[in-house]
C-alpha cells in the first residue's frame, strides 16, 4: 500500500497508483522471474510523477519460456471500479534470436480500441502511450540487467475487467470488452470537485497576486500537449481547470483578471458552444447534438445528421463533415457561438480568446483576440522572469 498523502479542502487523502503502474509493476516482476528463475517479492518501480512505488508482486508463475506476475490496483482514497482487481503481465521470449523488439499487447479483460479519436489506433489494446512507456522501461531495465538481447512479449490483463468495464464510459467511446489501462503520472490523485476547484482558484490568485494581469486556461493533459507544440515557452504559465471552466471564469473576473486565453481540444470545448461550462460528461455531454444542430443549419442533409448522432467521438464526426465539406463552416460557428457564451459568462469584464484543436487535425479554430493575448503572456512571463 502506498503511503504517500495529499491535503485537499482540509483533508489528509492518501494516494494510489493507476492501472498502468500496476501493469508496469507485474511485467517488471514478470521479466525477473523469467530471466532470473527466481519470483521476487516485491519490485520497486519509479513512476512519472517522480514517485517510487514498492508494488508488491501476487500470483507469481512460471512455465518454460514464459512467466507471470500479478499487482493489486490501490486506488488511495479515490477508489474507482478498478480499485482491488489484479493486472497481471505475462512476459515470454522471443524464440528467434535476431528479434529485439518488445512487444505488448492486452489479454482478457484489457479493452480493445473499436473507434477512431482515442489514445491508440482501431484494433489496438486500450493500453495507453504513458503506461506502454512505463512497461517498455521496466523490461529495458531487466533485459540490461541481465545482458539479455532478445525480444520480449508481455501480454498484459485483467481478470473481472470486462465486467467492472460495463460501469465505465469505455462501450460509449468505442472501447469493447475490458478496461482500459491508463495513467499520465503513474499516480491516482483523491480530489473532491470542490477541492479540486477551490485549487484552481487559488492558482489563479496566485498568479494574479504575482503581478500578472493575463491568464491561460486549459482543461488538461490534451491542452498542454499542444501547448508544447505550438507555443512550448508558455507551459508554465497555463493553468489547468479541468472541467470547470465557468469557474475558472468566474474567479479570473472576480479577482480582477484583465483577460484570458483558452486553448483546448474540441471535444470539450465544442460543449462550450452550447454554453455548457462544466464539461465534464458526468455534467453534461450534448457534443453530438451540437455538432448535428450546426451541421444542418449549414446544409447538412438528414442521411449525414443521423451519421453525426451515431458518432462516439468528436474525431470520427470532424471526419463525416469534412467528407461532406462542410468542417469550415461548422466550426466557424462553433467558435461563434464558444465567444458568445464566453463572453455571456464573463459579463464583458475580460478580454477574452478561445483556440480549439484536435489531435489528429491540429488547430480547427480561434476567435477572439488570440494573437494578441498570446503576445501578452508572452511578454508577461518575460517580465515575470525578469523580476524573479
């Protein structure tokens, strides 16, 4: 049990760690047993956030050229459906000498991609880019360990996880037949809503106290992301809102922000269209209603708003209107109507800029004054540095 802990709204919350350090953890303990011939008890495994975990290691097996290691999902005091299942890793050898590569796949109970727009390609294991990071670290670590060249295959899975997947969005986004193994820190965050508000609001005073006069929001990891791409020399002055961007807004207004600057990826910001800002699907989704109700005011026919309502992601529908060429107008007027109720939340009290992306097409949309703002943060984090 990790027994790391964090403070949030006056409460002392311990930590947990994500399906993908479990997974890490079992095919690192997986690879021991196989290349050593011993089981081990426990393994020790350095996750993104910084964070060393001492996993212990159940269920350990071994055949001829294979073996296999189970860990237990500790989701802290923020348990979700996955909380308490094992995620096992069977790691085997290659048999050709001249294969090097590491391979890894999902078993029973791990997902299958079924949709395009999600974290891996169609037909691909719902096992996330950080945690296969994770997994290909720890076996690179033993393979030297043990001067071991070949190739290795972890198949990575867990028992009870098609079931326990039924009680998650995964057969709504497209994801059949388990879960998905997940995880950008490596480490499971507890956080109430109110805390996790009251948090942004306090990085927004933060910075506001500090001399700075012009704010950039994203709801998250996908905001930064591109971020990083486009304009890296900002990272450190976004703040992350989460799902709550009438928030955020509210308190940037009340705290006496002069503007600010949203960069996020359409499928929560096409919510913001319809003047949804808590965009989380718990609160309210709508994305596909949004996207069907500005496609037909823009022409679209009835055969192509029944194909928009039958989509899962916000990907797969961005595909059907440009097919029927009309992705430029639709977004075009989401990023209307985004600044309408932007600016509606805002009462005009901000200077306000939206930037919409996805992942696969990049940029789709600004409106508002964004040129302007980004060079304003720009100098404004050249003055702050300065200062410092």
């Amino acid at each position: 049990m990790l027994e790391e802990y964090v403070t949030k709204n006056n409460k002392r919350l311990r930590l947990g760690y994500t399906t993908g350090s479990c997974a890490a953890g079992a095919a690192k303990a997986a690879a021991l047993y196989l290349l050593s011939g011993q089981p081990v008890p426990c393994v020790e495994l350095l996750t993104p956030k910084g964070i060393l975990l001492r996993l212990e290691v159940l269920d350990a097996r071994r055949g001829q050229n294979w073996a296999s290691c189970a860990i237990e999902k500790d989701g802290g005091d923020d348990p979700d459906v996955t909380h308490g299942l094992l995620v096992y890793a069977r790691v085997s050898m290659s048999e050709n000498p001249g294969e090097t590569q590491i391979s890894i796949e999902g078993g029973p109970g791990v997902g299958r991609v079924t949709r395009k727009g999600l974290d891996q390609p169609v037909g691909a294991a719902a096992i996330n880019r950080v945690p296969r990071a994770m997994i290909g670290k720890a076996l690179e670590e033993i393979r030297s360990q043990f001067g071991e060249s070949r190739g290795l295959r972890v198949v990575i899975s867990i028992p009870g996880g098609e079931e326990a997947a039924k009680k998650t969005f995964n057969p709504r986004l497209g994801i059949a037949g388990g879960l998905s193994v997940l995880g950008t820190s490596g480490i499971v965050e507890p956080m109430s809503e109110a805390a996790l508000i009251a948090s942004i609001e306090t990085e927004i005073r933060m910075q506001l106290a500090n001399g700075k006069r012009d704010l950039l929001l994203v709801p998250g990891n996908y905001g930064t992301e591109f971020l990083g791409e486009v304009r890296r020399e900002l990272l450190d002055e976004a703040i992350k809102c989460s799902n709550f961007l009438g928030e955020a807004l509210d308190v940037a207004v009340s705290e006496g922000a002069r503007s600010v600057l949203l960069v996020g990826h359409i499928g929560k910001f096409v919510k913001l269209a319809a003047g949804i800002m808590n965009t989380h699907s718990r609160n309210a989704d709508g994305r596909m209603e949004i996207l069907t109700a500005h496609a037909a005011l823009h022409g679209g026919d009835r055969n192509l708003c029944q194909s928009l309502m039958g989509c899962v992601t916000t990907d797969e529908a961005l595909d059907l209107l440009e097919e029927a060429g009309l992705l430029q107008p639709v977004m075009q007027g989401l990023m209307e109507r985004m600044e309408y109720y932007v600016n509606h939340r805002c009462y005009g009290n901000l200077e306000t800029g939206i930037v919409t992306f996805s992942r696969e097409r990049g940029l789709l949309g600004e409106m508002g004054q964004v040129e302007e703002l980004f060079g304003r943060l720009e100098a404004q984090r050249r003055a702050c540095g300065q200062q410092s």
